[in-house]
C-alpha cells in the first residue's frame, strides 16, 4: 500500500517544473519585474516643476548606466579570463 502511494506522488509531482533552469528563470523573471515597477515608480516621484532637479536627476541616471555600461563591457571584455 505505501508502494502506490508513493508511485502516485511520483506521477503527480513533474520533475521538470523543478528542474535548474526553470526555477532560476522563474526567480530572475519575478525580479525584473519587481525592477521594472520600482523604476517607474521613481520615473513618476521625479519633480518635474523645478528644471535643476530634472537636470540633476537626468545626470544621476546617466551616470549611472555609463557605470553598468561600463561594467558589462570590461566583464563581457574579459570573459576569456574568467571562463
């Protein structure tokens, strides 16, 4: 009897729902979009009244994805070192 149970659970339980890839792709997937709703909701917080506030936001936004920029560029440059 404990036999049945446990092939039933077995058939039940998809293997390939748990494997590595899916569960990671699941994970990043969330995260993006947790991302990309934070990012507007700070997109839409920027004071659009004052135009040296636009301009010191617009700097900082820049500068920053001239660093990510960066930083992929030198991993993506490098790649043959760490592989």
């Amino acid at each position: 009897m404990l036999e049945s149970r446990d092939i039933n659970a077995e058939s039940v339980i998809n293997q390939d729902e748990y494997s590595w890839f899916k569960m990671h792709y699941r994970n990043f997937k969330s995260k993006t979009v947790s991302f990309v709703e934070e990012f507007f909701k700070n997109f839409h917080r920027i004071q659009w009244s004052s135009s040296q506030k636009v301009f010191k936001e617009t700097c900082f936004v820049l500068l920053i994805t001239g660093i990510l920029t960066l930083f992929f560029y030198v991993i993506f440059l490098f790649m043959w070192l760490i592989t």
